[in-house]
C-alpha cells in the first residue's frame, strides 16, 4: 500500500486539464450507474458547526476503485493558525478490497472541488460561445486560491476581469503568483465582486446566508459555499438550477434545501451535473438565464481523483510504501 502526503501531491503537480477529463469520465459512469455512493453521513459533537464527514464510494468504468474519503471541517481552526480542513482517503482495488493506497491530505479534497467548478465552467462557456467573460471568488482560503489557480490557467485568456473578496483583510494583489495582475481588482464588498462578474463563485464558510441582489443576465453563480445566497435567488434562477446530486444537496441547510423548504424546489425542476457533461444542457437555457450551480460534493469523484494520484505517484516515484 501507497501512502500519500501533500508533499507528494504537490511534487506530482496540478495538470486541471487532466484532472477535469477525470470529472467527466466520473460522470459519465454516474450516467451508466456504473458506481455506488451512499447519503454521506455527518459526525457532530461538541460545536454544532464542526463536523466530520465519512464519503465512500465505488466507481467502475476506467476507474474501477472504491474507497472512502473522512473529511474534517472544523471552521474555528481558521482563529487557531489551523487549516480549517483535515482529509484522509483510502483506495480499495474494487476486486479483492485491498487497500492500496492512503492519501492523507486536504489539498485532495480541495483539488477535486475546483476541479468540478472549472468542468462546469468549461461547458458554460462552450455552450455559451464566451470569447470574455469577468471572474469573481468570494472568499480566499485554500478553496478560493485553487479556483483561482484552476481558471486563469484554464481560461485566463477569456478572462478580462478578476475580483476578489474576503471578509478578512488576506488578500496581498503583489504575493498573487499570476503575471497579469493588471485584471486582479481586490474589492471592498461581495457586493462588488457580484455585480462585476459573470462568473460568480462562493468559497466562504458562511454561517448564514447573506447575498440578496440580483445577479446579471446571463451569468454563471458557482455556489460552492452552498449557503451563501438567500432564498430571494430563487426568483431569478428558478428555470436554471443544477445541482450535483439532488439527495446530497438538498439537506444540512443548503441554499438548494432552504428552496426546497420556503420556494418548493423540487428534484424535477432541477437539473444535474450529468445533463451538463452528457446532455449538454447549458446550450438549451435561454442566454439571459443565470445558471446557479450548486455542488455538495460527491465521493465519486474523490475517489476518482485519488486513483488519478495513485497512479502518478507510481510514474513520479513518490509516496512511502507501507508494508
């Protein structure tokens, strides 16, 4: 068996381009049902606002692992110097059960989530036919950095505009790693940031919702956070909500739940990350409507990813071998 640290992610690197091709292939045995994913259950004790989540899962086609990622989410560890996230996936070979590999780091976790946003930022501007568009994020920890990393790389000559917010005064333009700084615009407000952009990605650890404005004609809401907006958005996205799995996202007190709850969302007005990748469904939403995506996570594609870096680490040579 494998043990991975994220020295050995990092010295295998980010290729998004390859990692989104993972996604899609995911999605893909998610459309053939080639895959098993129980309702992840949360571990709560102590502070409500902490959890600990156990996601397991197989996926069968190219992939054909199973395993299980526990992720911790401790959002007070922030005041502490702490990652506000802990991670651990185990790999089984999907014949035998063996574990093969541990890989024992949040940036795993942090990787697939960006990886999902750029797989449906990639198809929003293909359907689209965008030769620009302006980027916003909101919130600048791990999660909001790799996004960041994730578009310019992917889509930074789309890009004309950057904003970025955080609550917490983080954000240093000149220590951005990125040679375009003259787009980079460190807003004062969410609210600036939302009324710039037209891709408009939440990456905060909100305890309450807050964003109440209407969003722009036309435009792509990314709520990774899951409980950033306000129900009032139900209004203007009500033809365009895509989720990644309507049982993840709808509970815990999610935006998508909370629509559920005082709009009447139901599971067949929403549409999912299978009919973005297989159906192409972004290209039949009039090219006024707002698209609202809305990702829970789901240990498919964790698991997808960790078998991507169990296999690089074998080309790379990295990894401690456990006996």
């Amino acid at each position: 068996m494998i043990y991975l640290n994220e020295n050995d992610i990092n010295k295998i690197g980010i290729k998004w381009d390859e990692i989104i091709n993972q996604i899609e292939e995911a999605v893909r045995c998610l459309d053939a049902g080639d895959f098993a994913q129980p309702i992840k259950p949360y571990l709560r004790y102590g502070d409500f606002q902490n959890r600990i989540i156990a996601m397991p899962a197989f996926v069968g086609g190219c992939f054909n692992i199973a395993g299980i990622k526990w992720i911790a989410s401790f959002p007070q560890n922030i005041e502490k110097n702490i990652p506000r996230a802990h991670s651990v996936v185990v790999l089984n070979n999907a014949d035998t059960g063996v574990p093969v590999c541990i890989v024992n780091t949040a940036k795993l976790s942090i990787i697939r989530t960006a990886a999902v946003s750029g797989t449906v930022i990639k198809h929003f501007v293909k359907a689209r036919n965008l030769k620009e568009f302006k980027l916003g994020i909101i919130g600048w920890g791990p999660i909001g950095q790799n996004h960041f990393n994730m578009c310019t790389e992917l889509f930074g000559e789309k890009i004309s505009d950057i904003y970025l917010y955080d609550i917490r005064p983080v954000i240093n333009k000149e220590a951005i790693d990125y040679p375009h700084k003259h787009k980079i615009n460190i807003a004062n407000s969410w609210q600036d940031v939302y009324n710039n952009s037209n891709v408009f990605i939440t990456c905060t650890v909100s305890k309450a919702p807050y964003i109440d404005l209407r969003p722009q004609n036309g435009s792509l809401l990314l709520n990774v956070s899951l409980r950033d907006f306000k129900v009032d958005i139900y209004d203007y996205v009500r033809n365009s909500i895509i989720v990644d799995d309507w049982d993840e996202a709808c509970r815990e007190k999610t935006d998508i739940e909370m629509m559920n709850k005082e709009k009447g969302l139901a599971k067949e007005d929403v549409k999912t990350i299978i009919d973005i990748v297989c159906n192409d469904c972004i290209r039949y939403y009039d090219l006024k409507e707002t698209v609202m995506f809305n990702p829970m996570g789901m240990a498919i594609f964790d698991i997808a990813i960790g078998r991507y870096y169990y296999n690089k680490s074998k080309d790379f040579k990295v990894g401690q071998e456990l006996l």
